[in-house]
C-alpha cells in the first residue's frame, strides 16, 4: 500500500463534472460526487458517492474529500444532503456541520 500524507492533499473542485477530487497518478482520481438541486431554497449540495482507489484506502484522503465539499457548500449558504454512505458517515462524526443539513422533497 502506497502512503500519502492527507494533510498535504492538492484538491480539486471540478464545477463541470461536480466533483471534488485529488489527481492520483497513474490510478484512477480520488473524488467525491455531488449534484446541486438549485431548484430548492436554499440551494442543496447532494452528495451521491465517495470513491478513493484501493491502495490510497484509510489514509483519510475520502474525509479531506468531504471535508472540502463540506467548505465549499457553507461558503456557498448550500444544505446539504447525503446520499453516499461515507458522507454520512462522516457527517455522523462531525456536528459542526449538523446546521447544514437539508431534505429533497
């Protein structure tokens, strides 16, 4: 298993393709889908799925992942919903962000 140091990750936030990423090289990218429901008021932040690759597993590359999502939906004033388990998971672990949930009717 390859090591990387989560707290010196380069993340990236790609409006295009809504996703929040970290480029690993010569693997398939870390990242973090979402869609935005700009249909609701205030606009949700839905996160539909996590994927980190294999080897860069449990080296807390998924949590910078929502964590940066997390920072980019309050600077924004988005809600936010979980729809992938880790996200949950995470947001489990951190009431910080308990405020920003919201639901999708």
């Amino acid at each position: 298993m390859q090591k990387i140091n989560s707290a010196y990750l380069d993340i990236h936030v790609d409006t295009k393709n809504n996703r929040i990423f970290f480029p690993v090289k010569d693997h398939n990218d870390a990242e973090l889908h979402y869609k935005l429901h700009t249909d609701t008021m205030p606009t949700v932040m839905e996160f539909k799925s996590t994927f980190v690759p294999e080897q860069f597993r449990n080296q807390g590359i998924g949590s910078q992942l929502v964590e940066k999502g997390m920072r980019l939906a309050k600077a924004n004033q988005y809600g936010v919903k979980a729809t992938c388990p880790f996200v949950e998971h995470y947001l489990g672990q951190h009431p910080e962000f308990q405020p920003m949930r919201a639901e999708l009717t």
